[in-house]
C-alpha cells in the first residue's frame, strides 16, 4: 500500500508530515478533545515528536502506520486526523476533529474515505475503539458500518467492528 491524498466534497486528506505539527498544534489545543482518550493538549515540540514517529512508521513486524490530516478542500484549513493502524488484514480506525468543526460530519466524511481506500487495498475489516460514553464516536462508527461488540479492552473501552467487502 502507498499512502495517497484521499479527496471527498469537502475535505482533502494528505499524508502526515511533521511540519504538520505547526497548524495541528492549535487544531489540538481545546482541552475538551481529551475528556474520553485522556492526556493533554501537547505543545508544538511533543506534537513534532509524536508527528517524527508516526512518520518513521512501527517498529512492530507486521504493523504499518497510516496517518491523515484532514483538511478543508476550500482553504487547506486543517481539521484533525484520521489514522489507520494496519495489522494483516485488518486496521484499527483513529479520528480526532478539532473542537471547533465538530457537529458537521468531517469524522464520518473523512474516516469514510479512508475506509475505501482500505477496501481498495484488500483490508478486510475494520475497528475501532471507543469509550462508552463518547456519543460523536459512536455515531461515526455507527455510521462507517462498525457494530459495538460487546468487547471490553484493558482501558475500558469497546471495541467496535465491521467485515469489509472484497475490493
């Protein structure tokens, strides 16, 4: 797989780079994006550092790191992320969209355009996890196809899956 810029209506989805972090870095200052997943707001040095390893990839065999910025297709504003951690065939779905854009379908538009790239390289399913109380995420699972398992992760959250189609 190579990564692409993936394009819908209104967003464009370019490849991380870590000079990213000079825009990002306010998209993920609003503390209130940490209530569920924990942590803080990180600072432009750790958001490069975070950004330096996302770029370098996993060290893990077999694992490949997929990451986005999801931008606005009408002035390149950034807007969050979407990653996809890939294991065989199957990747675990990550997405963040700043405080300030939440509430207009850029989660579920953007992770749905990685979502079919992932079918157009032969992943075949897909999941995510999401704490219990994290409404917005679980509409956009909800919305990608993905089902609450019923499974429970060491973090308390659930995990939520789907079987993509074949190509």
């Amino acid at each position: 797989m190579i990564l692409q810029t993936l394009e819908t209506d209104r967003l464009v989805l370019h490849p991380l780079k870590v000079s990213d972090a000079a825009e990002m870095v306010t998209v993920l200052a609003d503390e209130s994006l940490y209530e569920f997943e924990g942590g803080h707001a990180p600072t432009l040095d750790i958001l490069r550092l975070r950004y330096e390893h996302q770029v370098t990839g996993s060290t893990e065999p077999g694992v490949t790191w997929w990451n986005w910025i999801i931008r606005s297709s009408v002035d390149e504003r950034p807007l969050g992320f979407v990653q996809a951690d890939v294991s065989g065939e199957c990747a675990e779905l990550g997405w963040l969209v700043g405080a300030s854009d939440q509430g207009r379908g850029i989660a579920t538009e953007a992770a749905e355009a990685v979502k079919g790239w992932l079918v157009r390289n032969d992943i075949r399913r897909i999941e995510a996890h999401i704490h219990p109380a994290h409404t917005a995420s679980k509409t956009v699972a909800s919305r990608l196809g993905l089902f609450d398992t019923g499974v429970i992760d060491d973090d308390g959250e659930s995990l939520w899956a789907a079987d993509l189609p074949i190509g």
